[in-house]
C-alpha cells in the first residue's frame, strides 16, 4: 500500500501551526522575566550555530569550512540572523560549484 502523500502533507502543516500558534495563545501577557526574555533572543543564534555545525561535518569540509567563517564574519558585522543563514548559504554554494568545475 503506498503513503498518501496529501496526509503526510496535511500533518506536517497541522504540526507547524501548532508550534507557532501555542505560545500566542498560551501567553497572553508580556513576558517580564529578563533571563526568559535573553533566551528567547538567543534561540535563533543557537539554531543557525547548530545548523552551520552540522552543515561543515556533513558536507565537505572545505565547502562548509567557507560558509562557518563567512557567517562568522558576517555576524561579527551585527547583520540580521537571515544575511547570515543567506551569506552562508551563497558561500557554500560557490564553493561547491567551484570545485565541481575543478573536479
């Protein structure tokens, strides 16, 4: 028997709106708590930190080496977390099409 693709499809939307929906809908005040309030600020950093991570130990080293240190160099810069992910994300990109040519 194959999957239905539009369940798996369906599930997935239901999913994403429930994570983004709860919060808005479980707290109604504004949050106070200054530590509650650092570590919401810093949650999206620790993603794209896991994200670039685990992109330079499985892609190749070099392509993903290129796209950790543009990040880094970008964010120093004090860019916005999305000139970030998209900087690293071009600099991966170029520098695996780079190496198809050489290769």
């Amino acid at each position: 028997m194959k999957p239905n693709i539009y369940l798996y499809i369906l599930v997935m939307a239901g999913v994403t709106y429930l994570i983004r929906m709860l919060p808005l809908v479980l707290f109604k005040r504004e949050i106070t708590s200054p530590f509650v309030k650092s570590f919401l600020y810093y949650v999206p950093y620790a993603c794209l930190r896991m994200v670039l991570i685990t992109m330079c130990l499985l892609l190749w080293i070099i392509s993903g080496a290129a796209g950790l240190i543009v990040a880094l160099i970008v964010a120093y810069r004090e860019k916005s977390l999305l000139t970030v992910a998209l900087f690293a994300c071009a600099a991966v990109f170029i520098v695996e099409r780079i190496m198809e040519f050489i290769m």
